[in-house]
C-alpha cells in the first residue's frame, strides 16, 4: 500500500462526519466531535466524540493491528477518567475504539479483555468517499443556508460564559435577561460553529474551541475579542463546509469578491440579489424583507470576522476576504485537477 499519513485520514474523518459514521456504523447526526489531537498527560489523544450519551475515545493507525495500541489507549483512557474526576471532562461512558487497517482473530481477543473495539477500515474507501463527498458540496448542493435571527456573533459572549458555567438553558434565559427562544437560537448558531456540542435531552456544553472562545473573551459586552475573531475567522477558512452557518458565511464572502471584478465598493443592493441567489434561497426567503434579513445577518458575521469591510452601504473585500477565497479556489482547482488524472 502506498504511504499516507494519519493526519490525511484524521483530517477527512474530522472534516466529514458522514464518513466516520459510516466507518463505524453510527448515525452521523448523534456523532460530535468534541477534542481533536487532545493533551494529555501521556501523549495526544487522536479523536474524542460524543455519540448520543457515551463518549468515544478513537485511537487512529494506518497499519495493521499491533500491541502496543492496547497500552496506549488504555492510558488516554485512564487520563480522561481522571478529567472526569476533576470536573474537567463530562461523566459518560468512555467506549475504546481502534481504528485499523487489517487485524488477526488474536487481536480481537486481546481487545476483548481490555473492552477495546477494532474497527477495520480502508484508507483507499476513506478518500474515494471524501473526493465523493466534496464534489457534491463543491456544487452547493447539500447544504441548506438557514439564519437563525441572531444579529451578530458578538452576542454569543455572555450565552456561552453562563454554558461554561455549567448553567441549563433556563437560567441563562434568566441570567442573560432573553427569552428562551433567543437562547435556543444563540446555541444553534453556536452548535454549526462547533462550539458546542449536545448531550442528551437539551443539554449542551462547549467543545474545545467552545472553551478557547471563552477563555479569550476580552470584553465585557457583545463584541468579540481579537482572539475570538482569529479563532473563529480560522476555523471558517479552515472548514467552509462545516455547516450552514460556516457555507453561509463563505457565500457572502464569495459574493462581494465576484461582485467586485465589476462594480467596486460593491452595494448593498446587488450584495442582497446576487447572495441569495447563490444560496439557493429564491423560493424560501421570497419577501423582500427576508432576504434584507439574511443578507443582513451573514454580513454582519463576514463583518465580525473580518472577511469583509462594510461603509456607507457598499461592501469592501479585505485581505482576511481575500485569503479565504483563493485558498477554497486553491482547493476547488487541486480537485478538478485531479479528477482529470
């Protein structure tokens, strides 16, 4: 077999979860990544997924079955253990999974006493499914744009502050003086930002970058830090097909950089026209206001991070804009490129 890194296989099952789910035979929609490449206190943890209300601790090879993976998992595991003991990780069953490319009937026996899970798959699968998967995406076919009536990203803040302080939704409807509406949808913002993740019946905590987000807080009001705009700004570029929030938010980036080749600063108007067209949305948002609403909701997050500059009703392309685009054209060429080999 010809040599491919772990990391190839550890970026497409993270970036697509589809493609995990089918390896294990799971339902994508209840599989939630909550850390990647994880510190701890004996090395770094590959994967850890939250899947309906017991966590999953996947170890990642690229060759066959060996040994050592058994002792080597078991002391992530007892680390993790010992997060949960100190508040640090949620209290869930913790189910050991290795994945691997082949192993022998022995193997399975051996993992059979440490409760260890082999799960045999195909790297070769693995990137056939994900070059699948992205020409599909890349023609914005499977992706739905939805806004979820919350203004602006900023206002995120304090929602998620009361969540790391373990509060339920009710007492942050209660602390944050909203309804329980406005929480609920402030969450699922947060939800297709991964920075939060859902454990059972109306219950959410924050993922790793949830806590990065906090953490780098500056402000005390509704604006976000200079962190928390380089944070997220990352991970959009990084994941334009996350969800419908991160697609969204690279379609209206899109948008004001293809506007521009003809009419620049470019205005509002044929932002508003041209976006939702884009998205797919002519027959969902039909009234003017509502496409005055989505429109105006995704540039306020391309503005928030960024991506775009807005004065006097005209949008402006930055640097930040700029990078995002050609590197999603860098990656649209590289995969026509080789489609044709």
């Amino acid at each position: 077999m010809k040599f491919i890194s772990e990391k190839i296989i550890e970026d497409i099952l993270t970036s697509d979860k589809s493609i995990l789910a089918e390896v294990l035979g799971f339902s994508q929609s209840d599989l939630s990544l909550i850390a990647r490449q994880k510190i701890l206190s004996q090395g770094k943890l590959d994967l850890l997924y939250l899947y309906n209300d017991e966590l999953l601790l996947i170890e990642l090879k690229v060759v066959s079955f060996y040994r050592h993976i058994v002792d080597q998992i078991n002391g992530y595991y007892d680390d993790l253990i010992d997060l949960q003991n100190q508040n640090k990780l949620i209290k869930a069953n913790i189910k050991k999974i290795i994945l691997v490319i082949n192993a022998k009937e022995s193997d399975y026996y051996e993992c059979e006493k440490h409760k260890i899970s082999i799960v045999i798959y195909s790297p070769e699968n693995i990137l056939k499914k994900f070059y699948e998967n992205f020409k599909e995406m890349s023609h914005f076919l499977t992706i739905k744009s939805g806004d979820y009536g919350m203004v602006r990203l900023g206002l995120l803040n304090s929602t998620l502050k009361y969540l790391s302080e373990g509060l339920n939704l009710e007492k942050i409807s209660a602390f944050d003086n909203r309804s329980i509406k406005t929480i609920n949808n402030r969450i699922s913002v947060a939800l297709l930002l991964n920075l939060v993740a859902k454990f059972k019946h109306n219950y959410y905590f924050l993922t790793d970058l949830g806590n990065q987000f906090v953490e780098i807080r500056e402000n005390i009001d509704d604006r976000l830090s200079q962190g928390q705009i380089e944070l997220l700004s990352n991970f959009v570029k990084e994941n334009p097909f996350y969800s419908s929030i991160t697609y969204t938010i690279f379609s209206l980036i899109e948008t004001v950089f293809v506007l521009s080749k003809t009419n620049y600063p470019v205005p509002k108007e044929s932002v508003k026209d041209y976006f939702v067209k884009s998205v797919g949305k002519m027959t969902t948002w039909k009234t003017d206001k509502s496409r005055e609403t989505a429109t105006y909701i995704f540039s306020n997050y391309a503005t928030e991070l960024e991506f775009v500059a807005k004065i006097n009703n005209h949008f402006y392309i930055t640097p930040k804009g700029i990078q995002a685009i050609l590197l999603l054209q860098l990656n649209r060429s590289i995969k026509l490129i080789e489609s044709r080999k």
